[in-house]
C-alpha cells in the first residue's frame, strides 16, 4: 500500500494493526470523500428567515447542522464523533441560504480545552445561565441566549451520537466514553481524549478551524493516574491517542489543489513549563512523538516549548522524529518567547501558559482573539521611499534614506491601526472603556474563550480577555538586502550614482547584466552571518517592534509586533519591481524570516546567527525562520547529535520560533512529475504543512526553489 511505502518506511512499529490500517484509510481520502458528499445544511425553507436578526439566523442554523449532520462511526475507531459537513473545509459556516454559505467562521485561535477537561461543558452552560439572568433585557440578550441555544445544540449532537452507539454492541467502550463526557468533567485518560475530541469535532462541524495547544499539559495528568492505578498501559494509552489524530485527517480528500489541504490550524504545542514554572513534559509528550513518527501525519503540525534546561532526551527524541522529514515538527524558544509576553504586559503566570493561534503566533490559549495585518516591507521600500524608481528621492548618505524608510514604516503600521479603529465606537478613551461594533455571529467559539460569556460579548465584539491585532511585516530579507545594497554599491563603494541606480531598477537591469551579477554575488546578505548587514535587520526589526507597540492603548486591539509571509511571496511578486541587490521583478523571494533564495550560501548555522541577531523579546507573536536541511546532513548519529546541536544553538543564541523541514528537492520533483505515488508525502510550507500533490504548481515551484538552495 502507497501509505506504507513512504510513511512506514525505516518507521518503527508500535501500534496495532487496525490502528494502522484506520490511518491509512484516512489519509487515503476515505473519510474526507465521504464528507464531501454532504456539504452544508439548508435554510430556504425557513419562513421569514430574511427578516431574522443575524445572531437569529445562526442559531438556527447551528441547530440544523447538528440535527441533520451524517453521523459517522468509522471502522475499529476508539474515539466518536466527526465532522462531517465537506463545506466546514472552505472556513465557512455549512449552511446555506438561497445557495451560499450564510456566513464565514472563525480560526486561528486555541480555545479553552482545560475548562471542558477539567469542569466539562455543565460548568458552562451554569455560567451561562447567570450570564443570561443577568443580561435579560439588555442589549446583550440575544447573545447571551444565542450561547444557550448553541449548548442546547452540542447536547443534541451528542446525544444523536449515543443513540449510533447504543445500537452497535462492538462499540461499547465508546458509548461508556461518550457517555459523561463532554458534559461533565473527565475522570481519566481515554475519557478525556473523548472529551477534548468530541469538543473540538463540534467546533469544527460549525465550520470553525480551532487550535488544540498543549495537549500534553491537558491530558497528562490523566494518563499519570491511570497508570498508576493500573487502568492503562502506555501501549493502550498511545492506541487510544493515536485516534484522535487519525480523526484528525477526516477532511482529507485530495480534491482542494492550491496552497494545501492540511491546514485547518490545528496545531498542537508540547513541552515547556507550566504556569508555576513547572516542566510539562510527561508520559503523553513522548507517546504524541511515537505516533508522529510511525504515522507520519502532518495534519497536526506539532511545536515543541525549549529551554536551556530541557532534558537532553527530549531533545534526542524531537530531533529523531524531526528528520524523517515532512515539516511536523518545530521549536519555540521558551525562555525569549516569557521575555517577550512579559515585555508586552502579560504576568509571568499568564505567560507561561502560552500556546499559539492554531498555526504559530504566540497567545494566550482560551482567552485571546487574535488577528494579524500583513504587509510587504519590500513594496513600502521600492514604492514609498524609492517612489516607483520614477523620481530620484534625494538622500544625502545611508541614515537618511533609512530614516525616510522608517517613516513610511511608521505610516503603514498607522494604517494598520487606523482601519482597526473603525471596529470600535469610542466614548472613554482615558479608561479605554470601548464600544465594539457589530460582527458577525460567531457563539460557537465564544463558549469556549474565557471572557466572552461573562461579558455578553461574543469572541468577534471584545469578549476574550485579550484582544490582539498583529501588524506583520512581510518580505524582510528582501528589504534588509535592498537597503544594504544600495548602502554598499552607492553609499560605501560610490560605483553607481544613486539617480543611474534607479534608472537601471525600473528597467528591470535591462542592459546591465554585469552589474547584476557583481551585486548578486560580491555583497554577503542577510543569512550569511555578516554583521553589518545582519545590523540593519536587527535595527529595522526593533524600529517596527518600538511603532506597534506605540499603538496599544489607543483602541481595544494590542497591537505586537511580528514577521511572517504565509506564502504571500507568490502573490506579491507580481507588484514588486526588480531590487536593488539584483533580482528581477517578478521574481518570488524570501519567506518569513528567512533568507532569500539563493542568497544563503554558509548553511543552517549561519541562517540561525543572523537571524538571531534581532532582539526577539520585542516580537510578541513571533517571527518564524525556516530551516531547509537535506537528509544525507542528518543521516547517522553524527546527522542526529547535529540536529539537537543546532535546536540548542538556536535556543542559546536567543530565537524565538524555528520549523526546518527536512527534504529533497529531487524528491519533490519526482512528485511534481508523478503525483499518484506521492499522495501522503508532506512539506512545511509555513505555518502549516501540506500534501506536496495539494499544492498547485506555483506553490510546487516555490517550496521546491526554496529547497534547492
């Protein structure tokens, strides 16, 4: 079988057969075809339905969805319930009103699990309860009984998945682990996998695309206990947790080619210490890296919290899992990322309990909306500060076109904020007492973000207790390597005046070919572990932290600085003109943090030391660097003591968040010629992996270029 041959390959064995055999039947596309096969509800029918209110108009529809959602029991599953709406995969509520989607939903964000696990839903819907008492005649009414009826509407789904399995004695353990849970607080281990499954199937099944944070940190204890009392072995533990991530692969189908049909931001987060600073790490951290290592399923991409003081096996053990390639494994640096929450405000308790927003950037799980804002620094240079090569800007030395570059920085991050306050209805700017406008419903989420119930506000109007908007500043090495150049060709070197170098860049280096090349190959850029330009990076990087930051306060969004791309390179390659460091225009160039293409020529050790150079502590969501490394470089003991050895530099020398990825490009394209014998093969593409044969053929071409340099 197809599986088989990449996934198992060299894999060691530890679970069982049938289990095997369901994961290969997922991720084969059995499970996500027949989702397919119904994609929404329909509403048409509803009588007046246009003149309901919107928050009206979802809770009806949340009640047919869970009403008439096929109810799946998959074959020798150990835990239930699915979500099983093919329209939930386009990030869309799947329910219709005269043919479309009535509204789109909600991701990147990592809801409040622990409640569930440790309360169970009950302890919600009490809160909601009073929630409703109290806010009963208010403004906040509707939605107060929009949460009572989305919980009205969980139980129903629940108890139409009880009913599947009280008529089906073979599965019977189910039934007893669904029966509780997760209404009520879970008692032990595979009771609480059930419960934290079955929240996130119902949170999915209404369209939304939740993270699932330290799964470790949640379940552990669980597991402690039950093996202690003898009611599991670890072999069963890691049998049972190796379902919940096969369920996790039922929206595979093959059928969505584009930027990838793995990534609903279903990240999980291992490792690291909890909020009294204790080590997470326990009997389930490892057991989630023995099932990422046999099943080779990238659907949940996987980060692991170090530090300085984490024990070397861990280390061993990610790195062992890490180099069978496939991008599912990445490192977050604990110690800078503490420094860097705290430095944003939060208490070193909160802090400490981070997670992140089902893809990378860093939040608080369970208590934080988070959004982030874009932009393309390398345009804002060639079109703002160069003006379009155009007109010859006048600027005496390198400070004063830097300057004039930090200005217009300053004014897109203003922007930023300028079209988030419209969001709000100021009247108590001193107390940043805000009046959040009208969005659109979104119960389903709120119930589980603290904050939100006890408001009467919903996760999209103000109602987590932390409301972040993330100004990210894309195409950073382009620009770092833009701004060097012309500080070393005209500024340092005086071999080109800057009026004949602007001439020369709008005619996209027609006619200078030998300048080009003498640009692309004498100056070191960013990557290559040269000081001087690795400073200007830094600086820009502080700069940028220093003018979001001086934003917060001013609405009720923070506003953190990070550096990201999410494969954006594609799409604003076709409005960048060609740079001054010799790229042409049009060309796709650097993702994230990283280096651009071609221009990191000193290896991994020099990409991780220039990137490093940055102070990381003022990026609070994050700035993530990729790490392309090939698998003859991490072959051996030698390959595996080099991989642990770059995670520790990479910690030492103050990173904030790293995802190599280890791969071929002769592999990749092989895939790209012959894609019916690659199905399962899976790349890092950013903040998610994707089935390299879901990616289009430009997508393709950039992951393989970035892997061939």
């Amino acid at each position: 079988m197809e599986f088989y041959a990449q996934n198992q390959n060299k894999r060691p064995i530890r679970l069982s057969e049938p289990t095997r055999k369901f994961a290969y039947d997922s991720l084969e596309r059995r499970y996500g075809l027949d989702t397919l096969k119904t994609m929404a509800v329909e509403l048409d029918h509803i009588e007046g339905f246009d003149e309901l209110s919107r928050i009206e108009q979802y809770d009806l529809a949340i009640k047919k969805i869970v009403r008439e959602a096929p109810i799946r029991i998959c074959e020798d599953e150990r835990i239930s319930g699915a979500a099983t709406l093919g329209m939930a995969i386009d990030h869309v509520i799947p329910a219709t009103y005269g043919g479309k989607a009535i509204s789109s939903s909600v991701s990147h964000l990592t809801v409040d699990f622990e409640t569930v696990l440790k309360k169970g839903v009950n302890f919600i819907r009490e809160n909601a309860q009073k929630a409703y008492e109290k806010y009963c005649g208010t403004e906040k009414e509707a939605f107060s009984r929009s949460c009572l009826c989305c919980l009205d509407a969980f139980e129903l789904w629940h108890s139409r998945y009880l009913d599947a399995l009280k008529e089906m004695p073979e599965y019977k353990e189910n039934y007893e682990n669904l029966k509780r849970v997760p209404f009520e607080a879970a008692t032990g281990f595979h009771e609480a996998v059930q419960s934290l499954w079955f929240t996130f199937a119902f949170i999915r099944l209404c369209g939304n695309w939740p993270g699932i944070g330290r799964i470790d940190h949640l379940l552990g204890d669980y597991l402690k206990k039950d093996l202690a009392n003898g009611v599991l072995t670890l072999d069963e533990a890691r049998e049972i947790l190796a379902h919940f991530f096969i369920k996790g692969c039922e929206w595979v189908n093959g059928q969505y080619i584009g930027s990838g049909d793995a990534q609903h931001y279903q990240n999980i987060v291992l490792a690291g210490v909890d909020e009294n600073g204790d080590e997470v790490t326990n009997e389930v951290t490892y057991l989630v890296l023995d099932i990422l290592e046999e099943l080779g399923i990238s659907d949940f991409p996987t980060t692991v919290r170090i530090n300085r003081n984490t024990d070397e096996g861990l280390i061993k053990r990610v790195a062992e899992v890490m180099r069978y390639g496939g991008g599912i494994l990445a490192v977050y640096n604990e110690e800078v990322i503490l420094e860097a929450l705290k430095n944003e405000g939060y208490c070193e308790r909160e802090a400490r309990k981070f997670a992140n927003d089902g893809c990378w950037e860093v939040q608080i799980p369970g208590k934080t909306f988070f959004i982030y804002s874009p932009f393309d620094s390398l345009q804002l240079l060639q079109q703002n500060t160069l003006l379009g090569y155009e007109d010859t800007p006048v600027f005496a030395d390198f400070e004063a076109l830097y300057l004039k570059y930090r200005e217009d920085l300053y004014r897109a991050v203003e922007s930023i904020f300028l079209d988030k306050e419209q969001k709000f209805k100021k009247y108590d700017v001193p107390t940043k007492d805000w009046k959040w406008a009208e969005r659109r419903p979104c119960t389903v989420v709120s119930l589980f973000e603290e904050g939100c119930i006890e408001k009467g506000l919903s996760y999209l109007e103000g109602g987590p207790i932390y409301n972040v908007n993330s100004p990210h500043i894309g195409g950073l090495a382009d620009t770092v390597n833009s701004l060097y150049a012309i500080k070393k060709l005209v500024f340092d070197d005086k071999k080109v005046g800057f009026s004949d170098l602007m001439r020369i860049l709008k005619n996209n280096w027609e006619g200078e070919e030998a300048l080009r090349q003498y640009l692309l190959n004498k100056y070191v850029y960013y990557g290559n572990d040269n000081d001087e330009v690795d400073e200007i990076a830094a600086r820009l990087l502080s700069d940028f932290a220093d003018i979001c930051v001086s934003f917060n306060g001013r609405c009720g969004y923070r506003f953190p600085a990070g550096v990201s791309t999410f494969g954006r390179q594609l799409g604003w390659s076709r409005k960048r003109l060609a740079t001054p460091y010799g790229k042409r225009a049009g060309d796709v160039l650097a993702a994230n943090c990283s280096p651009t293409p071609g221009t990191d020529k000193e290896g991994a050790t020099a990409i991780i030391r220039s990137y490093c150079k940055a102070d990381h502590r003022k990026l609070a969501t994050g700035a993530a660097l990729d790490i392309r490394l090939l698998p003859s470089s991490v072959e051996g003991e030698d390959g595996l003591l080099a991989l642990m050895s770059l995670m520790r530099g990479f910690v030492e020398l103050g990173g904030f968040f790293m995802q190599p990825d280890v791969v071929d490009a002769s592999i990749l394209r092989e895939a790209q010629e012959h894609p019916e014998d690659y199905g399962t093969l899976s790349v890092r593409v950013s903040g998610w992996n994707a089935r390299f044969v879901t990616l289009d053929r430009e997508w393709q071409d950039m992951v393989i270029e970035q892997n061939e340099h």
